[in-house]
C-alpha cells in the first residue's frame, strides 16, 4: 500500500510515504547437543526445509536470501518478501529437527528495514 | 482467498517518509527533525571516496559528549524543585530509563522540553492516582498508559496542589525507581554538576563508543538529488538507497547473481564502484545538539571540492523509549525501529528518510 504526501509547499520540497516490499529477521539456530557445523548453502537448505514442513512445497518455494551468516555463531540475517513474512517466521518457530538433531531458532530482532538491523538499543550494554 | 490464508501475508504497518530540501533553504526542516527526535543510541555516517577523515570532523566526532548512568535512582528525584531549577530550567536535560523494555515495563523519560513521560502498566498506573491517558496501541482492552507531566509548568511550584500531588505519588504512594541514562546540554557552566548533583546514588559517566573503518572496492547506487523515486538507468530511488545502506552497515555481499542459492541481493543498479568509503559509528546516548553539530561538518565537507557525490548520516533511536518525534508516542510490537537518514549532495541538496514501525505515529 503506497500513499504519497505532497505537503503543497515552495518547490524544495517533495514528500513520499512508502510501504516496504521486503522484511528483514536476524536470526541464530542453536543446537543443544552441540558439535554441528553449517555453512551458509546448509544454513539456506535448513531454512528450505523448515518451510517444507510447515508450508509444503509451495511455502519451500518462498524466495529467502541470508544476505549475512557467521559460521562461528551460527547466526544471519534473512531478507524475506512482506507477503511470505509470517510463513517464514512461524516456519522458523516450529522446526524443532535438523537431519535427526535437535535444534531451535532465535529471532533476535525483526524489521521491515534493512537499516533498522545495524542499530539495536537492546544490545546497549553499560557496565 | 480465505480469511486464515489472507493473514498470513498480512504485515503490521509500517512507514518509510522521504523528504527533499535544501540545507540552506530558509523553510528547510532538517535542523528541527533532529532535535524532535530526543533520544538517539547510534549515528554513523559514511562518506564515499574518502580514506582519512578531515580534521574538522574528527574533532566533532571525538567531542560527542559524555552521559551517565545512574542506578536506582528513585523517579521523584527527577521532579524535585532542586532539580528542576538546576537541570530542567536551564539548558536542556534528557533522561531515558535504561533497560526497561517499552511493550512489558514502566519506563520513564524526560524531553528537553521539561515534560517527563511515564509509561506504564495498567497496575502501576491505578496504583500511582496520576491522570494519564490511555495508550494508542494497547490494543480494546487498555493495558498500558501514558502520564505527562510538565515540570516547566508555571502551576508546578512547591506550594502548588498538583506538585504536591505528583510528589506524593511519586514518593509516597507508588515509589518508582529505575536505572537513567542521564546528560544535559548547555552552555555556560560546566557539565559535570549533573556528576555532582546525584553523587549520593550510583552515578557513572560514560564516553560513546566510536568506532571507524574504510571500506574497500564498494559498490554504490548512483543518485540525482532532484530525483527522490529514481530514474530508470539513470539513478536510484530514495527507498533503494536505504536498502542499500543497511546492506553496508550489516556487511552484505552486494554482488550476488539472481541464480545464486544462498543470496540473491545485489547493489540496486545504476551503480558506481567506489575504491574506498570512510564509515564511522558512534554509539551511546547521544544529544541531537550533537548531532546537528555533526550534520553542519557534514555539509561543510563539500565547501572544498570533493570526489564524493553526497555522504550520509544515519541515526538510530532507542527502541524502548516511550517517545519518537516530540511527543508522539512510540512503540514496540515486533520491532522499535524509529531511525532517520540524511544523504546531503555536493549541491547541499539533501534527502531526508525517516523509518517508523507499526506502533508509531506518521513522522512530523
């Protein structure tokens, strides 16, 4: 949904209020008995596979991109389109195992904009 | 489609407000978009074609200003006469409570304008008898409310019925206390009285945390001022443009191919490839005075020729605070995003994007 505000001022200015097209989630996977390794193909296959669960094959189809993963932590940020935002998340929230071992997904933080993600107040911490 | 499948491609609302204007423009609004906004956690700026940071800049960046963290500092204490007159009345005091979560805690502020706002829980609020009103985003059943109180209110002397009042519930009736983030900004006397007015409760001065980087070999979106939707082949949209700074502020791959599993993002075309870009992030409690000192550096960039087309500024503000522009009241329902960015151009044209979340009001 677009809606553009023309303020009717002197010509500098031009307003326009946009609806975004894409949601962002930073996210970590854990492991609780430890030892796995992924990389960034296996992280996207374990994404591909929790929407198969949920969602079936169309819901696989979801176009997802993990524009960031850190091997180390096992965590990324994922671009997903507004419309498959909530496929994708409840998809996420109820994998519960990966090739026979069990796992969980943590939202850290969600946003519709990319921008929203470098900057969370909550990680703010003073000793 | 039915009502469930409908739902489920439902997103909460959200908004993107792009601006364009002219630094020196007699009507133009930047400076008071940045003092609207009152508490701000980080601001990064980047510059393109540049390796070493001019003087003028460095030394604003440096010279952010302490804050300080006071710990169970009990919430009269901030309507005291004393106070007031000391920190409310002259210059301008910002306090934000620190670690209270703006959608399950109370959460308290105070604006540089003198108000302080509680933001409460429905508990809190019947226990506290002050008259507030209910939230815009709490939903049929009211679950949280908001008080204002002016402190720089001629009515609000210490002989007057609604000080007393207020006092007595802060006080007496309902004791609140939580951890401040604290600064003043003035002229004149030295800043560190604030050290010296609570040096009876735990009271920390802490310096914000910069950081700077130069990015190598970086892909950039080309952009023409006078175009804020972009143009075909020719320059990229405002929206675009916002994508795109995220992507470098995250450290995203910006040269992905369509047929690629992992990612598909890419830098939003036309592009330009930049052989280096300075990126500095500042982070902390940081004053919007400070931040219009560091806007003007940013402008004064361009007084001599430079290589770069235009540099950016982006702010972020606290997700927890119980305010986004002057008093609009701010939220947090799956994410407190309320930020702004400006790109300012050789021209000193600029673009102004400011992001909100779905429990916010439209920016101003």
């Amino acid at each position: 949904m677009r809606s553009t505000r023309e303020l009717g001022l002197a010509k500098p200015f031009a307003t326009r209020a946009a609806q975004p097209g894409h949601h962002y989630l930073r996210v970590s996977v854990e492991f609780p008995d430890g030892g796995v390794r992924l990389n960034a193909a296996h992280f996207k296959q374990l994404i591909v596979s929790a929407l198969k669960e949920l969602h079936g094959e169309v819901g696989a189809a979801l176009p997802v991109d993990v524009l960031t993963y850190d091997e180390k932590t096992l965590s990324a940020i994922l671009r997903v389109s507004s419309s498959g935002f909530v496929k994708l998340w409840s998809a996420l929230t109820l994998l519960g195992s990966y090739q026979n071992r069990k796992c969980a997904f943590r939202v850290v933080q969600t946003s519709p904009f990319l921008l929203a993600l470098s900057g969370n107040s909550r990680e703010l911490v003073l000793d | 489609m039915s009502a469930p499948l409908r739902r489920l491609r439902e997103t909460p609302r959200h908004l993107l407000v792009c601006e364009r204007s002219h630094v020196r423009h007699e009507r133009s609004r930047h400076a008071a978009r940045v003092r609207g906004h009152a508490y701000n956690c980080r601001v990064s700026f980047l510059i393109p074609e540049c390796g070493v940071l001019p003087e003028p800049l460095k030394s604003v960046t440096t010279d952010m200003g302490e804050y300080y963290l006071v710990k169970n500092l009990p919430l009269h204490e901030l309507v005291a006469q004393e106070f007031i007159s000391a920190f409310v009345k002259t210059g301008s005091c910002y306090a934000l409570t620190y670690n209270t979560r703006i959608d399950q805690d109370n959460t308290a502020a105070l604006l540089p304008t003198g108000k302080l706002i509680l933001s409460v829980d429905k508990d809190t609020y019947e226990e506290l008898g002050l008259q507030g009103r209910p939230s815009r985003y709490s939903g049929k059943k009211v679950m949280r409310y908001i008080i204002t109180i002016d402190l720089t209110d001629s009515a609000f002397h210490s002989d007057s019925k609604k000080y007393k009042r207020v006092l007595w519930a802060l006080r007496d009736k309902k004791p609140l206390e939580f951890d401040f983030l604290l600064s003043w900004h003035h002229t004149g006397a030295d800043g560190s009285t604030l050290m010296s007015y609570f040096s009876k409760h735990q009271i920390q001065a802490h310096q914000p945390k910069i950081t700077f980087s130069t990015l190598r070999n970086l892909q950039c979106p080309v952009l023409c001022s006078n175009e804020l939707q972009g143009k075909p082949e020719e320059s990229c949209s405002a929206q675009e443009l916002f994508e795109w700074l995220g992507a470098v502020f995250s450290n995203v791959e910006l040269d992905n191919k369509s047929f690629s599993f992992v990612s598909t993002y890419c830098c939003p075309e036309p592009s330009t490839m930049m052989d280096q870009a300075y990126l500095c992030t500042i982070t902390g409690f940081i004053l919007p005075e400070k931040i219009i000192q560091l806007l003007d550096q940013l402008c004064a960039y361009f007084d001599e020729p430079k290589l770069a087309q235009w540099v950016t500024l982006t702010v972020h503000g606290f997700a927890d605070s119980p305010v986004s522009w002057r008093e609009n009241e701010h939220g947090f329902q799956k994410g407190g995003e309320n930020l702004y960015n400006f790109v300012v151009f050789r021209s000193l044209d600029y673009w102004l994007q400011m992001a909100v979340g779905a429990n916010d009001d439209c920016p101003p």
